[in-house]
C-alpha cells in the first residue's frame, strides 16, 4: 500500500511526533482538532483513519494511536 500522504496527512503525523515527543503519549483526537483549528473532533479522525489505511500509525490495545514503522518512511 502507497504511504505517498496528502499535505494534510503529512501535517497530522508530524504534529502527533512532536506532540508525542513533548508529552510522552500521543494527542487525542480532540487535540488534534483544536491544534489544527478544526470544529469537528470527526475531521481528525478521518485524517487518523487514513493515516491508519496507510500503515502509519496503528491503534493499540488501549484505543489509542502507536506509530508503525511505515511511519518513519511516509512521504509527502
């Protein structure tokens, strides 16, 4: 499967790097609507989803995101 991102992606996985570099876990969808200026949590979700259908991040058993190792090969 491509991991070519959309600009958007992109943006979306380099804030959940640093964000997960400052804080020592990864933003909640919530986050990363407010950070990006977005009025609906579900818009970041769907960026979420497809950086998921791309093999980038992946859920954890916990709910949450985890990155994968496609994550450090993604390109713009």
């Amino acid at each position: 499967m491509s991991t070519a991102l959309t600009e958007k992606q992109a943006s979306v996985l380099a804030y959940m790097r640093e964000f997960q570099a400052s804080n020592d876990n990864m933003p909640t969808d919530r986050t990363i609507a407010t950070h990006f200026g977005w009025a609906s949590v579900n818009s970041a979700f769907e960026q979420l989803r497809a950086l998921e259908r791309k093999g980038c991040i992946e859920r954890n058993a916990q709910g949450g995101w985890r990155f994968t190792r496609a994550a450090a090969e993604a390109t713009t």
